[in-house]
C-alpha cells in the first residue's frame, strides 16, 4: 500500500483491492461509464456484478503477473487501474497493456499520476519491458498525462469505439519503454 499527500492536502491510497473491496469496486465501475464517452464501458454496457469483480480480484490476486490498483480518498474508491500481459505466447510475454480510471469529481488532483507511478513501478517489478495503451485522440488531458510518463504514440484505429448515436472515435496506440 501506498499513501500520498495529494494538492488538496487529502491522503491517497493506492493498494490492490481485497475481495472485501469487489462491492464498491463495481459501484465505483457502473458509475464512471456515465462520465466520459473516452472510456470503453458504457451506458449501454450490462453493468458489473459483485461475482464478476470478486472473480477478477482473485485471478489478479493469484497472478505475478495482472494487476489491479484502487486508489481511495478517506475509504472510498475514486480511482483505479490494472495492467497485464497482451498475451501468454512467449514472444509476447514481455508486453503488458493497461487501463486507468480516476472518477470526474476528483479530476485534477494528481490522482492519475500517482496512480501512473505505482503501476510502472510494478509493471517493472513484474519483467514487462514495454506497457501499451489505446486512448481516444480527442481525450487531450490523457493524453497528456501518458506523454508526462514516457509514453509515446505508435499509431492509430480508426473507428475504434462507436457510439450510440453512431459516431465513431479514433484511438490513438501508446507505448512506454520499461528497459
């Protein structure tokens, strides 16, 4: 676990969830998808379920390599993230992919950069040379959060997400090299 004084003078906490945590994790999951059209999960998606989270809380739990971070303000969830492997094929076994969520009314901070800190520092830990991510071009602050880290851009889908009024988003592909 890790805590941090963030600008506001509140102490964050970052630490891997425990299955007592599944509950508000999915609470916390099923209300960030209103929040923002940059986020994959949305309004028309079925909404997590405690078995769901208790379930994906235990593969991290036994795994040396997936992870996931919750970050909380005064006991409550406001923040997560996780990484792990693209793939289990060897060749592949050196690359991880992650995704990050901080809820909007806690937007600007620092929660997403110190969550960033403590989920390079483990994808270090765990022998990945390399952590990839997608992000919606048109989400600037993002963006500008990766490039903050190291991450750089490697390309481009287009089309990437659709949204229910039938508009697309184009996803940017970022890396950052561990090694």
């Amino acid at each position: 676990m890790k805590e941090i004084k963030l600008k506001n003078g509140q102490t964050l906490t970052i630490a891997p969830p425990s299955i007592d945590d599944a509950k508000e994790l999915a609470c916390y999951v099923n209300s960030i998808r209103f929040e923002s059209k940059f986020i994959t999960y949305s309004e028309e998606d079925k909404p997590y379920t405690l078995a769901k989270e208790e379930e994906w809380i235990k593969s991290t739990l036994n795994s040396d390599r997936s992870f996931i971070f919750i970050a909380k303000l005064d006991g409550k969830i406001v923040g997560s993230a996780n990484f792990g492997p693209v793939s289990n094929k060897v060749r592949l076994t050196h690359r991880c992919e992650m995704g990050l969520s901080v809820s909007k009314q806690f937007w600007g901070l620092g929660i997403a950069s110190e969550i960033m800190k403590v989920l390079i520092e483990k994808a270090k830990e765990a022998r990945f040379e390399q952590i990839e991510l997608q992000v919606v071009e048109e989400n600037s602050a993002a963006r500008h959060l990766y490039k903050k880290f190291g991450f750089y851009e490697t390309g481009f889908i287009n089309h990437s997400m659709k949204y229910s009024d039938g508009s697309y988003a184009k996803s940017m592909l970022m890396q950052k090299d561990l090694i």
